[in-house]
C-alpha cells in the first residue's frame, strides 16, 4: 500500500510517497462440523470434522478450537504455535491428544482457555489427557506446553486477540484475531439473543471475515433453544449490521448431509452473495 504525504517547503508542495507493507493473514478451515464427527460419502464437500480452524501471519499460527479437525494439521515445529478453546465441550477438544506439533520436542506450544463451570484450563485437560481415558498428561508429550487463562485483550506473536463471551451452556469465548489492518472473528457456539447480538455486531465490526455458527435451519432452531446454536438467517442479518467483508456459516450439524448444505448454501447466495458454508480444507487469505 502507498501512502501519500504532502509537506509545504516555502509555498511548494512537494510529495514524498511511502511504502507500508499489506499484512497477510491466511485462514485454514480444517473441521467444520459440530457436536460429533461423522463420516462418508455425503459429508466429503463441507466436511465431518469438528471444529478447529488455523489462522496464521508471518511465522505465527494459532489454532482456534482443538477438535477432530486439527488431526490432518502438519507439524508446525517452526512456527510461534498457539491453541485458543471457545470451551472445553469434547468436539471442540477431541483432538488435541492427536495434534501432531505436540509430538516435536523442538515445538512449544500455548494453550489457551477460560475457567468454564468452576473448572480451570488446567483441570479440563487433566481429566481429558489422563487414564482411563488417556495414557499421558498434557506434559508429557514431548512439546514444551504452556497453559494460559484468555483475557478480554492480549497479543500473541504477530496477533492482537479480543475476545468476547457468548451465549452457550457453560459459556464459549468468541475470538477476534488481527494483524495489521485485518481481522478474522471465530463466533461458534453463539446462540442469539438481542443482548449477544448488540454485543456480536459491535465486536466484529468491519471485520474481513465472520465464521459464525448455523447449526441449525430456522425450522430446526426452536426445538434446540438453549442448546447454544444459531441459524444463517440470524447470522446474515449480525453480518450486515457488523459491516462484515464476507460471511461463512460453521458447526454444521451432524445429520446435514453436503446435499443438504448445498441447496441450502445456493438459496442463500441469490440473495446474499457475500455468505457460504465453511467447507473443510478451504484456505482464505486476507491481504
């Protein structure tokens, strides 16, 4: 990007051009799905996966959610590596014991996550990584672990993090991540309300992309209400009053078959162009 500055020497205007470098972040959808794994021939398109998404700028990379999908995540021993839980439900963290950077004892990696239900990052991952359920601890693997509670705002690496609680059983950290004069919002496991709503807009402001939590069809919601899931129809409408860039629905259902997203995916889109359905294995770059 050039930037333009005009500086007046003796009633001469002279321009004087500058070179400030676009940040990149790029955005790998890795697991999709929520509250289960599934698998076969009509979930290949958007995925069987659970959640877990990498996003990445120079020689960091943070992984948001730790479930089934960040198996197929390649050792990322020479990156700044972080791991971010919305909450400690086992989708979302089913895959953690299978995280290959874990295994490299030249990697370390930072994981974060928020007292939920009286029980501490800590405690969570001691009674997921311990027997019967699992041979070895968290520190037991060969990486060099670290264990950190979320604040509202911090830095990691080349990253500002914001974060924001949403309205989920237990609770769920909503993740804003930015580099430069780009932001990604990670929003599942979001139930709407007026008050969550107001809060969602106002926190992904502008932002270039929002991965948001449609679980659910708008006929399928109220039979779930309180299960801590949303619809695409709530997310256009969050979307387009944030001012978002462009708009992927997440958490797809365990039952929604690629037939089903598809239709649905292409309904949406004659009227809203700018929104999708997260399909596993898509990379996005902002620049």
């Amino acid at each position: 990007m050039l930037k333009s500055v005009i500086i007046g020497t003796n009633g001469t205007l002279i321009l004087i051009r500058t070179t400030i470098m676009n940040t990149t972040i790029t955005i790998n959808i890795l697991g999709t799905r929520g509250s289960v794994p599934v698998s076969g021939a009509a979930y290949a398109l958007y995925g069987g996966a659970t959640s877990c998404v990498s996003v990445s700028c120079k020689d960091t990379r943070i992984f948001l959610d730790a479930g089934s999908g960040i198996i197929c995540a390649p050792c990322a021993a020479e990156a700044n590596v972080a791991v971010m839980l919305s909450h400690f439900h086992l989708d979302h963290m089913i895959g953690l014991p299978f995280f290959k950077t874990l295994f490299d004892k030249k990697s370390s990696v930072a994981i974060y996550g928020r007292m939920r239900s009286e029980k501490s990052l800590a405690d969570a991952l001691q009674v997921l990584l311990s027997p019967p359920y699992w041979p070895v601890g968290i520190h037991d693997y060969p990486a060099d672990t670290a264990l950190y509670d979320i604040e509202p705002h911090f830095s990691f690496g080349d990253f500002t993090v914001d974060t924001m609680e949403g309205a989920h059983p237990g609770g769920s950290t909503i993740y804003k991540l930015s580099a430069g004069d780009k932001s990604f919002v990670y929003a599942t496991d979001f139930e709407h309300n007026e008050i969550v709503n107001d809060e969602l807009i106002h926190f992904a402001k502008n932002t270039d992309l929002l991965l948001y939590d449609a679980q659910y069809t708008e006929s399928e919601y109220q039979p779930h209400f309180g299960f801590g899931h949303s619809t695409p129809e709530v997310g256009i409408r969050i979307a387009k009053k944030a001012g978002a860039k462009r708009l992927l629905f997440t958490h797809h259902a365990p039952e929604h078959t690629d037939e089903m997203i598809a239709a649905l995916e292409e309904s949406i889109q004659k009227e809203y162009p700018f929104a999708g359905f997260a399909k596993a294995g898509t990379e996005i770059i902002l620049s």
